[in-house]
C-alpha cells in the first residue's frame, strides 16, 4: 500500500469538504457562489463528479456524467452521495502499491504527491465555494492552502491556459496569508460575500 503521508493533504480536503456540505442549509442549494452562474448545487455535482474521476482514473473508468456541465439539481441525499465518491477516492488512493510513482488523473499521470494535491485543490477549493455561499464560518485553512500549493504551482497556469478552467489569477494583497493567495491565485475573491456576486 501507498503511504498515506503523500496523501494526507487530500485526506484533509475531503474532510473539509464532507464538513462544509454537510452544513448546507436546505434552503441554501440554490445559492450562487463564487463560481461564475454555478449554484451550490451545480459546484456540489462538480466537486463530486472530480472526485469520482480521480477514484476512478486509478480504478479504472470515467465518470457518467460532465464535471463542467454539472447538474443543478439534487438527488436522494447530497451528503451520502458525496462521502460515497470521497470513499472511492480515498480507497482508490490507500490500494496504491508502496512504490507508486506516477498516478493516473484526469489531467494526466501525475507523481503520487501532486496526483493527491490536485484532487485535494479541487476538493478544498470547491469546499470554501460552498462555504462562503452558504454563510458558514469555515474558511480555507492555511495549513491546508500549504499543501495543496505545490499542486497549483505545478498544474494551474497550464490548465487556465488550455483549458480555461481557472478564472485569471488576481491579484495576491501584501497582507494575505496563504490561504487567501491561493484562492486569489485560482481566480477567486477571498472576501467574496453572496452580496457581492
């Protein structure tokens, strides 16, 4: 088995995750976020179809459905459907042999440590979408906005390049910590509030 030191960064991203949609208010689905027209709902059916493609780009498979064309709708219970693609993942990832050196993702095999790092960005950056729109207090940490850092270093510029899937970077505040040039980093707002959008 893979050791889980290379993967904790993503363990702690499903966490945060699991938290945040957890703590959705039932009226809040329908919220926007800081994702351009994307509902609560649509980023949820997102992050969850991501997961599920990195799972099953180890296991073997794709995802049923679109990740940039997500639904905005709910099925059956969001939270139980999000712990099962969050499970696969992290089962997909624990099976890895101990020697595992380039994983396949979606975006390509990647070494294990920035493999677990992209899923964990996905994850983590979607979890603070969520969060903010739903007015929990539960932001990004920093520890966790440090480990995900190599991964962004490594994959953002080219995919916003590519693929256009990150809006451009913003400006980084003299006074941010890590967490908030992150965020900034991936295009997001760090004082995005639902009024502002």
């Amino acid at each position: 088995m893979a050791d889980t030191r290379s993967f904790e960064v993503l363990t702690r991203a499903h966490a945060y995750l699991g938290e945040v949609v957890a703590g959705v208010p039932a009226s809040a689905w329908g919220a926007a976020t800081p994702c351009g027209d994307w509902t609560v709902r649509q980023v949820l059916n997102h992050a969850r179809i991501d997961q599920q493609g990195y799972g099953l780009a180890i296991t073997g498979g794709r995802p049923d459905s679109d990740p940039f064309h997500p639904a905005d709708a709910l099925d059956g219970d969001p939270t139980g459907e999000l712990d099962k693609a969050l499970r696969q993942v992290a089962d997909a990832y624990a099976g890895l042999p101990s020697d595992a050196g380039r994983v396949p993702t979606p975006l390509g095999p990647l070494p294990l440590p920035l493999a677990a790092g992209a899923a964990a960005m996905d994850a983590a950056v979607h979890a603070w979408d969520v969060a903010v729109a739903t007015g929990q207090d539960r932001p990004l940490s920093a520890e966790l906005a440090e480990g995900i850092w190599p991964a962004a270093d490594h994959l953002v510029d080219r995919l916003r390049d590519a693929y256009r899937v990150f809006a451009p970077a913003l400006t980084v505040a003299p006074d941010y910590d890590r967490a908030e040039a992150l965020l900034a980093f991936l295009g997001r707002d760090p004082h995005w509030t639902p009024a502002s959008s």
